[in-house]
C-alpha cells in the first residue's frame, strides 16, 4: 500500500500542533486495523520536519529518505537524521534508517559531488542505487499512475524497480 503526501495535509500539520491527545500516534493507530493485510506500507511525507512527518516515522519500521543534489538538500540529512533519532527516543524506539537514496541525478558536476559528500558522510547507509532526474516521473504522476504502468523502459522505471530489488535483499537478509 502507498499513502501518498498532498499539499492538503498542510492543514492537518496544524490541526496536530495544537492538539493534546497523542498527536504522534494518529497515523499508527490508524493504520493498525489494516497493516497486517499488507507487506509494506510506504508513507510519503512533505519535504519538511513535522507533526506529519513525526506521525509517520512513529507509524513505520523503516526511514528511507531521497536526497537530491544541492548544498541545502545534504545539510538537511542531519536535521532527518536528528529527527529519527528524537522519534527513537520518544516514541517508537525499534524506527531504523533504511538507508539513504540519491535521487533526481543527471550528468553534472553538482550531481556528482553531491552524491560523493553522501556517500563520504554516510558511507554504507548510502544504497547503491541512484534515481536519474527523468520526466517520464513526472509524466506519470501528472497521468495519475505509476511509473511502471505509465513507461516501464523509463530510466526512472529501471532505477526505481533495482531500488526495490535492493531494499527487498537488504530485508531479506537481516
């Protein structure tokens, strides 16, 4: 199952700054009566640290966070990473890091030194697979549908079907 992010949930993030009840639980006690139907829940959030964001972590097993090129997207892996951690100590200790995933590369030198400062500061919680900048992802989405579907030679497609067969492996062997 994937519970995708959309801009309306920004009114949701308010909606939990102020309420008292356990506001980190929300998406975990929601998804409890239906997670044993599934073999993975992915949750997308917004590129931001919140009441959203909190309330995913606290409902997941795993983190896996996309970085894209660029100076601001690398320094805020810390702030993530800080995040995790605040989510372990408060709310779901058994949260791990999946790992991160370099995304939205193309053939430049931002690119590449961006991936080789990830690579150097986080070293094997980088996986191997890197997902090209391609606007058949954006296509798709637009069309409402899958990569897959939408064009299954797609470079993204390619890259996005090896991260799955290496996150499945790295599961499957834990």
């Amino acid at each position: 199952m994937l519970v995708p992010s959309h801009i309306s949930l920004s009114d949701t993030d308010i909606e939990l700054t102020t309420a008292k009840d356990h506001r980190e639980a929300r998406l975990s006690r929601g998804l409890a009566p239906i997670a044993a139907e599934y073999d993975h829940v992915i949750i997308d959030c917004p590129p931001i640290l919140s009441w959203i964001t909190i309330n995913a972590f606290t409902a997941s097993d795993k983190v896996l966070v996309p970085v894209a090129p660029g100076s601001f997207e690398l320094d805020s892996t810390v702030q993530i990473g800080k995040t995790i951690e605040e989510v372990r100590e408060y709310y779901h200790e058994g949260l791990r890091l999946a790992g991160f995933v370099f995304t939205m590369s193309d053939p430049t030198i931002n690119s590449r030194t961006s991936l080789k400062i990830l690579r150097q500061t986080y070293q094997d919680q980088v996986l191997r697979t890197v997902i090209p900048r391609n606007t058949d992802s954006r296509d798709a989405h637009f069309n409402k549908t899958d990569i897959f579907s939408f064009k299954p030679d797609a470079k993204a497609a390619i890259a996005y079907g090896r991260l799955i067969d290496e996150l499945y492996y790295e599961e499957s062997t834990q």
